[in-house]
C-alpha cells in the first residue's frame, strides 16, 4: 500500500487523498448549459451568474460534464461510509490478491470521546485523560494482536482471503475513486455536515481543498446556495409569515430595491436624472430627497439582479 505521496493531502494519521486526474472545469459547465440556454454574448459576470443560477435552481445535469479521478487511502470504517456514494466508480486494494499492511488508524486524544447523549450517531463530552490513554492502549493492541495472527496463518499459507477476515475495521485501505463534480457536490454536502463523523469529514475537506482550485466559481455558489443556504418547510414558512412584522419585510423589499438599481446601474450607466425613476420601478418607496441622501451615501451594495428580484418575490410570498 502507498505511503502519503508528495501531491496528497495527509488525512488522519496514515491516509491521504490526492487528485490523479480531472475533466473540465468551471467553463464546460457553462459551455454545457448553453446548449440548452442559446449562445448569445457571453461575459465572465454572464457565465458566474450563469453557474450560480443553475445551482440556486437545481439544474444539475451541467455540473455532471467535470469529473475527477481521486487516490485516496483510509481506514475502512471510513471506506464503509464513502462506499455509500453509489454514483462513483471504485477499484479498491485488494485483499485477496495481495497481502495486508501493517497500518491500523490509532486516534488522535483530542477526538476521544463520550458518546452523545442527545445524537445516537455522534459523540460528545470531553473523556479523562487516563480514559483515553487507555483507548489508545486498546486500539493499538487489538491492531497489533490481530496483525500478527494475520501474518501468523499467512506464513501457515492460508488464503489471504480467509486470513483477511480476523483484521479490525480500523485497518488501513486504498482506492482510485472518480465521480463527477454533481455528486461529489451531494458527497460533500453530506460528509462536510457537521453530523458527518469526524474521520470521513476530514476526507471530505480534504477533497474539498481540492475540487475549489478546479471549479472556484461552482464552489463559490455550492457554498453559498447548498452549504450555508438555508430551506424552510412549510410549517417553517407560516410561523414566519405569521410572526415576521410586515415592517421588517417593507424594510427588507426598500433595500432589495436600492441594491438593484445600484446594480442596475453598474452594469449600464444612466444618466442621474433617471435614477430615481429606475429605482421606483424596482419597487421603491423613498421620497426622491430621501432617495438621493441614501444613494450618495456608499453603502448601498449590489449583486446579482436575476437573485435579488428572486428572494423579492419569495418575501412578497411571505408577507402574503
Ligand atoms: C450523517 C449520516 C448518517 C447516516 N447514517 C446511516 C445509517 O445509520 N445507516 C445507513 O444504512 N446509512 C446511513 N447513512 C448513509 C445514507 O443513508 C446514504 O446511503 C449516503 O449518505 C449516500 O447518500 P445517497 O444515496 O444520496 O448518495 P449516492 O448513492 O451517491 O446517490 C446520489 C443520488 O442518486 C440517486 N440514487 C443513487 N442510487 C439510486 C438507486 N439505486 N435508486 C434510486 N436513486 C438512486 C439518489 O437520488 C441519491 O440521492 C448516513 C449518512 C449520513 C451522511
């Protein structure tokens, strides 16, 4: 099995994961929607807004265009969890074939502890030091032992299949693992998740330092729409519109409609004297005087006009 190579990214105490190969990138996810979108003149702004678009709506056949090719090497407990993504093609070390090395996962203390009272799948609650020297001590024997029965009836010439078979699940495995970029997107959503273990989801950042270099402005919105966003059931949504004062959403519309002239206007300069006119057609209510003291004022932000018109009417919904 491989020791960490030079281009990995050390995971855990003896694994790694590294890219081996990749296809495309944040651009043949735009050359692949336009095929369904029409070509027309094309900015870099166009093709952000673009990626971000497909991913706020979910379209995600076009983010299946980039794939990429992963070595990783982890403890199989974590392989059990990863094997999960079903959607990735795998070609595994193989035991049968060749012999077991003597790499066993030993946790590190700090990642020692009690289990959760409040999550049955997680852990909680700092454990005293002796306790955990004690894990450690067990890990480390159990590994040790279990090695040496293996290399014990390999040496009586029993197949390594069988052998294989007293081995802990803390041993160490490795695997070429390629997938494409929408569903190691649906990977990380839920190995980066805080109620990810531990021990899958340093994998899981480890990839992501990955793929961020290759596809900056998918990941960009991945993290904006799918890892920070946030979704509202409907239960959720008529406590808010119920409890929500029609003042906080009036006050919330007023900016929304400041942000997209100011945008408006950085993509096509008018002239000043339209610029109150614009902003009442995006729905502004200010008085013109108003109007003028908040816009010399630098603070209005801009973004992007397609999303701010889409949570405006979202908030209208809302308010009913
Ligand atoms: C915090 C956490 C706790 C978990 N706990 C458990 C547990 O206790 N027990 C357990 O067994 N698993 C558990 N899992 C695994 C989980 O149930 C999923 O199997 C795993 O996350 C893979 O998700 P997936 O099926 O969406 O992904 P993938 O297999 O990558 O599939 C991606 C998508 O493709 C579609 N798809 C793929 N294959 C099929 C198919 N055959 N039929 C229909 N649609 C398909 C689905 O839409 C799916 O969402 C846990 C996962 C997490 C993150």
């Amino acid at each position: 099995m491989s020791d960490i190579p030079q281009d990995a990214i050390q995971c855990l105490d003896k694994g790694f994961i590294r890219l081996v190969d990749s296809m495309g990138g944040d651009d043949a996810i735009v050359q692949a929607a336009r095929v369904s979108y029409g070509k027309g003149t094309r900015k870099v702004s166009e093709d952000k807004g673009l990626i971000r678009y497909l991913m706020r709506h979910r379209h995600t056949t076009p983010f299946e265009m980039v794939e990429f090719k992963f070595h990783a090497k982890m403890p199989i407990f974590v392989a059990r969890q990863w094997v999960r993504h079903r959607t990735a093609n795998i070609n595994e070390y193989s035991l049968r074939y060749s012999e077991a090395r003597d790499e066993f996962y030993i946790p590190e203390p700090e990642h020692i502890l009690y289990q959760s009272k409040l999550n049955k799948q997680g852990r909680a609650g700092e454990v005293p030091q002796d306790l955990k020297k004690k894990v450690i001590g067990y890990f480390k024997e159990m590994s040790k032992k279990s090695y040496a029965i293996y290399a014990a009836l390999s040496e009586a010439g029993i197949s390594r299949e069988l052998a294989r078979a007293i081995l802990p699940v803390n041993l160490y495995t490795e695997w070429y693992w390629k997938n494409d970029l929408h569903n190691i997107l649906h990977f990380l959503s839920l190995r980066l998740d805080k109620h990810a273990q531990y021990e899958i989801r340093i994998y899981a950042e480890a990839m992501a330092k990955i793929i961020v270099e290759i596809v900056p402005i998918v990941y960009e919105a991945f993290e904006d729409y799918v890892l920070n966003g946030m979704r509202y059931s409907r239960v959720e949504q008529s406590l808010l519109s119920k409890h929500l004062p029609d003042r906080v959403i009036g006050d919330i519309l007023e900016d929304l409609s400041y942000q997209i002239t100011a945008t408006l206007q950085k993509n096509k300069p008018r002239y000043n004297d339209e610029l109150y006119r614009l902003y009442q057609k995006q729905g502004g209510s200010d008085s013109e005087t108003d109007f003028l003291l908040k816009w010399t004022s630098g603070e209005i932000e801009t973004g992007n006009v397609r999303e701010m018109r889409e949570f405006k009417s979202k908030l209208q919904e809302l308010a009913g």
